[in-house]
C-alpha cells in the first residue's frame, strides 16, 4: 500500500514538473556574448542585468539588401538571438529575402520553426509542400503575407518585373534550414531555369486562385 502511495506521488510530482511553466522567468534575458563555450545549454546564456542596454533590442541586420550575385539571384539574410541578443529566450527570428527579377528561393524548411512571410516590394510566387506532397502556393504582391507550417518544404520566386523584397518572422530563436538542394541533388543553371518554368506555369490563376498541384508533378524536370 504504501509502495503504491510513493509511485503515485512520484507521478504527481513528475506531471506537475513537466506541466510547470517554461515561459521567461524575467522580463529580458539579452545574449551574453563569451569566449569559448563550456558550459552547453538549449540557447545562450543572459546577461547580468545590470549591464542590459537599449541596443540590445535594436538590429539593423536587416536594413540593407543581401547579395544576390548567384545562381539562384536571391539572398536570405537572418537575424538569430546569437547575433540579436534581444531575441535570446524569445522564441523569435527575423529575415530578410531578396529576388532579383526571376530570383529563386530553393525548396527548404526550417525544422524548428514556422514562417510568416510578409512581401515589403514586388510580386512573388510562394508555396509548400505539405505531407502528402501536395503543393499550396499563391501569388503575393506588396503588403501580402502568406504562411510556411512548421518544418515543411517551402520555396518563393519573383515573378515580377522589379527587385522584391520580403521580411520574415519565425517563431524560434534558431529555426534552422534544411535545404533539398544540397540534401538531394545537385542544381545547375539549366535546373535552376527549369524550376523557374514550373513555377510560372504553375501558377496560372483561375478566379485569382492557384490551382494546387501534387510535388511529384511539380519537380518532374
């Protein structure tokens, strides 16, 4: 009986752990930047709060456009609690995408993290793959926001004739990427021209809606 009584009290014990509160225990906990680390935890050490400052909220990460002389002609630029110490404990990053005319984001996912992706500049073509390998993608033009789920292959294409520009939320601190193009295969010039044409031909409208389409289809190259 009393054996009994133990268990039961250290499973109590155990559901009321697990269900205790995990949010923030402070108001702040800005990244303490340090050395070499060694001493490894799920995220970054805070800093003494004394030594807390108002530009440790602030970022101009994201202030200038990336580097889009490349293949693909887009750039990704992130902004994580490792190099934003106001985001550390947070659950949030912030990024910046940049297209050239024809700019091309490869299918990838942030394992982590889902996305809202909210267009500032220009027209562009963006979807996911869900589970079954269905394909959900719609055109977006300034002011737009479309939504990528957690860890699902998602991707984006400028089909308009200026340079476009879109800004990213993402509910983890370190969201992570994983990309198919170095995971799967290896993509060159013409690929990369090929995808394009799908997405365009894809994303033929009906009633200002795209129709959707299986992945299998739309990779078949």
């Amino acid at each position: 009986m009393k054996t009994n009584l133990l268990f039961c009290i250290i499973c109590f014990t155990c559901i009321i752990v697990c269900l205790a509160d995990y949010d923030n225990l402070q108001d702040t906990c800005p990244t303490a930047t340090t050395g070499q680390k060694t001493i490894f935890i799920n995220g970054f050490p805070c800093k003494n709060p004394a030594t807390i400052i108002a530009s440790d909220f602030k970022s101009s990460k994201l202030k200038n456009p990336g580097n889009t002389d490349n293949l693909f002609h887009s750039s990704l630029t992130l902004a994580t609690a490792s190099d934003f110490p106001g985001l550390n404990t947070l659950g949030l990053s912030i990024g910046r995408t940049d297209l050239e005319v024809d700019g091309l984001v490869i299918p990838h996912s942030h394992p982590r993290a889902s996305e809202l992706f909210f267009v500032f500049k220009g027209v562009v073509i963006a979807g996911f793959v869900d589970t079954s390998n269905k394909v959900f993608q719609t055109v977006l033009r300034a002011g737009d926001v479309f939504v990528f789920p957690k860890g699902l292959l998602h991707f984006c294409f400028n089909t308009g004739f200026e340079f476009a520009t879109v800004f990213s939320v993402l509910n983890s601190q370190n969201p992570g990427v994983v990309s198919i193009s170095s995971g799967l295969f290896e993509l060159d010039s013409e690929v990369i021209s090929k995808l394009e044409k799908k997405l365009i031909s894809v994303s033929k409208m009906e009633d200002n809606r795209i129709l959707n389409e299986t992945f299998s289809r739309f990779i078949n190259l």
